[in-house]
C-alpha cells in the first residue's frame, strides 16, 4: 500500500506548466512542522514536494497561494534524471490525487472559503460548498471565542 496524507503550508505559489501533450501539471512545496523541538528548543519542518496532475493541477494553480494551509493525500513516488553534469538525481515527491484546502484565503482578505466551489469530486466530496462564516461546512473556528450553545447532556463525558 502507498497512502500518504500530509497537511502543511505552501512555501511559494504553485507552479502550472504544460506537457507536449498538453496535460496541466503543477508543483509545489507543503512545509510541516515536526512534532517536537529539537536541542535548541527550535521548531524544524520538513519541505515535501508535491505534484499535481490535470484538472487537479489547474485547481490548485488557481486556488492555493503561498502560506495557504492544505491537506493532501495521494502516493509517494521517487524517480531520478541525469542532470546536465551527467550526475543521477533522485526525487522523492508526493503525487496528489486529492486537496484540500484548508483555512483562510490568506491576503486575499477573509476567513473563510467564500465564494469557492471547485465542484463535486474535489476535495469536499459531496459536502456543499461554504458560503457563510455560519455555515456548518465553512471554517471550524470561525466562532471562535464566543459560547458555544451546549447542554451537559450532550457532552460525551
């Protein structure tokens, strides 16, 4: 079996380029955190590549930006080239067969992913698409710091 899910940030906009054959492909960067700090007491990230094929290549050009946070899940998948000393290279990256996108639009200014709908198949699965900061399906933490309406009852301890 080779599953992979990974959530991380983009360390840069995604790149879209075009095969001869014309079939999209787009690469980027997902930076995550590791769980622990090292000696210094200092975070460190690991940088995993990521690729993105066709419809799902155009989606993530369009829609992801630099420091916008994502989940993917897809395979792992190493080849390797001769560069042009002649050297092998190797590459380990992730080729992505689903995204999601995850917390705010960055710059592009609100909390939420209004206004997205990448369409049935992607990412949400057959979830609706938010478009309100109260929808169920939109950001989890959008209420945050207000009470929550909850009876103790409810509470599974």
């Amino acid at each position: 079996m080779n599953k992979v899910i990974l959530i991380g940030n983009l360390t840069k906009d995604p790149e879209l380029r075009y095969t001869p054959n014309g079939v999209a492909v787009a690469t980027f960067t997902v930076a995550i955190n590791r769980p622990r700090t090292n000696q210094a007491g200092e975070r460190e990230a690991d940088f995993i590549n990521i690729v993105a094929w066709q419809k799902l290549a155009d989606l993530c050009a369009s829609y992801l930006r630099k420091g916008r946070q994502a989940a993917i899940e897809g395979r792992l998948q190493t080849r390797s080239y001769d560069n042009k000393e002649g050297k092998r290279v190797y590459v380990t990256e992730v080729v992505a067969e689903n995204v999601q996108f995850l917390g705010g639009r960055g710059n592009e200014g609100g909390g939420d992913n209004a206004g997205y709908d990448p369409g049935p198949g992607f990412g949400g699965g057959n979830r609706p698409s938010p478009q309100r900061n109260d929808d169920p399906f939109g950001d989890p933490f959008a209420s945050a710091g207000k009470p929550i309406n909850i009876s103790d009852d409810d509470l599974p301890f």
